[in-house]
C-alpha cells in the first residue's frame, strides 16, 4: 500500500473516530424537550452539535414537519435558523408557512429558507451551513428515496456540527431509514389532538413520536404534545369531559324503587 494511501486511511479512521465518540466532545451540551420519559431516554434532552433524523410517511408529511420545527426552536437557542428543501418538496407538501411558525410560538424572522435545485445542491448547502457556528440549527428536509444521502454523506454532517457546534435535522418524508451516523433517529406521526377552549377552535399539537435509534439511551415510543405558548413538549395534557346533569324533574332513581317496594 503506498503511502498516500496509507495517510488517507489514517485520516478516514480519526474521522469515524471523532464520529464514534462525539459525546466527549459535547458531553452534556443537550437541551430538554419538555416531554419527561423523553428526555430520561436522551440522557436529559437532545443533544446539540450533533445529527438527528426524522422519518414519516408521505401523508404524515405535516405532523412530520411540525415535530422538526418544534426541534429546531428548542436547539437553536434564539439564534438564525436554516431550513434547506428541495424545490421537489414544494411541489408534494407545498410552502411552508411563516404563520404557522407564529402560531407554533416559534419566529419566522429567526428563519433562512433555501430552495435547492437537486438532492446533490441542498446536501452541498447544508453541509456549508453546518459549519457556520452563527447558526442554531439547520433543517435538511429531503423527500424520498435518494442514493446520494448515503453514510459517506450523512458523515460529511456529522463531522460539519461536531467543529461547529450547530445541530442537524434531516427531515426524511416517504424514505426508508438506511446506515447513518445519526445520534438519533425518530418515526413521526400525528396523534389525536383534545379539543381545545371554547375560544380556540383548534386543540395543541400533538405528535406520535417513536424514538428508532438512541446512540446513548434506551428507544422508546410517547404521545408528545407542544406547548404553544411556553414552546417546549410536555406530556399530554387531560381534558375531562363534561358530564350532562341529571333533568330536574325526574326523580332520582333509588327513591322511584324505595316508593314501589312499600
């Protein structure tokens, strides 16, 4: 084996290795979720500086994509926000919209959106804004099935964060979940959403989120629901319903059969 060689591999094992023990790089830079069995499960939250995978269904393109967004507020600590899509995502899931944002707490003026041409054009802007440490967090929403995003990708990203510290969030819609070096990985789907107040038409979102991959904890599967106002998860929330009162006319029951029995 020549020696170029020889250096190449060198430098490729340091790589995976740096890869491998992220965690003593960023040892407890995580923020908290919110949601309680959930951040037991990440060792106290999501961590930062690291990449994060979030899968759904093609349908469940939109509970997919509010999930991400609650993700991104969280880790971003209030600075700019990057969101990479392929123009291809427009066309199947439509816009996103800066009013949502606002109604999920989050603000759209904190929100870069870059449209990409192909898969090779947003994976080339995401890694470039992965190492931009004036960032909080980068969304790579990519739909479908693509062999460009294979492990040699996925570590070109892991790699950008762990030097810059910013988080990654891969949005994959209608994909199969393959090798990556992903600290976590999660199927999304919507839940059922409690009718809200009288003078909101619209209960809180909420999501079924299924954790696939922990690098450092358990997995696990929770019903998690956003706190639009405090813009955290939390558990989801108890709705009693209202019992109907007993008509006033009608005598009570115990007393009609006390009544027939003398």
């Amino acid at each position: 084996m020549s020696g170029a060689r020889m250096s190449a591999l060198a430098i490729l094992r340091g790589q995976i290795e740096r890869i491998e023990t992220a965690e003593v790089v960023h040892p407890r830079d995580r923020i908290a979720l919110g949601h309680g069995a959930a951040d037991a499960a990440l060792k106290g939250g999501l961590a930062r500086a690291a990449i994060h995978e979030v899968f759904c269904e093609g349908r469940q393109g939109a509970a997919a994509t509010g999930f991400v967004m609650g993700l991104a507020g969280r880790v971003s600590a209030r600075r700019p926000l990057l969101w990479v899509r392929q123009d291809f995502s427009e066309l199947e899931t439509g816009a996103l919209s800066m009013s949502g944002l606002s109604e999920l707490g989050l603000d759209p003026r904190r929100v870069v959106m870059v449209r990409a041409a192909d898969v090779e054009s947003a994976l080339r802007t995401s890694a470039d804004a992965l190492a931009c440490d004036a960032l909080g967090a980068v969304v790579l929403e990519l739909w479908g099935e693509t062999r460009q995003f294979d492990l040699v990708a996925s570590r070109k990203l892991t790699l950008a964060v762990q030097g810059s510290g910013v988080t990654g969030l891969l949005l994959r819609m209608a994909a199969q979940p393959l090798p990556s070096t992903a600290e976590t990985r999660w199927m999304l789907r919507a839940a059922p959403s409690p009718p809200g107040s009288v003078w909101n038409a619209w209960g809180a979102p909420v999501f079924d989120a299924e954790l696939l991959r922990n690098r450092h904890g358990p997995c696990g599967r929770w019903i998690m629901e956003w706190n639009c106002d405090e813009c955290q998860f939390s558990e989801p929330s108890t709705y009693p319903q209202p019992v109907a009162a007993a008509p006033a006319h009608r005598q009570d029951s115990a007393v009609r059969w006390q009544r027939r029995a003398g």
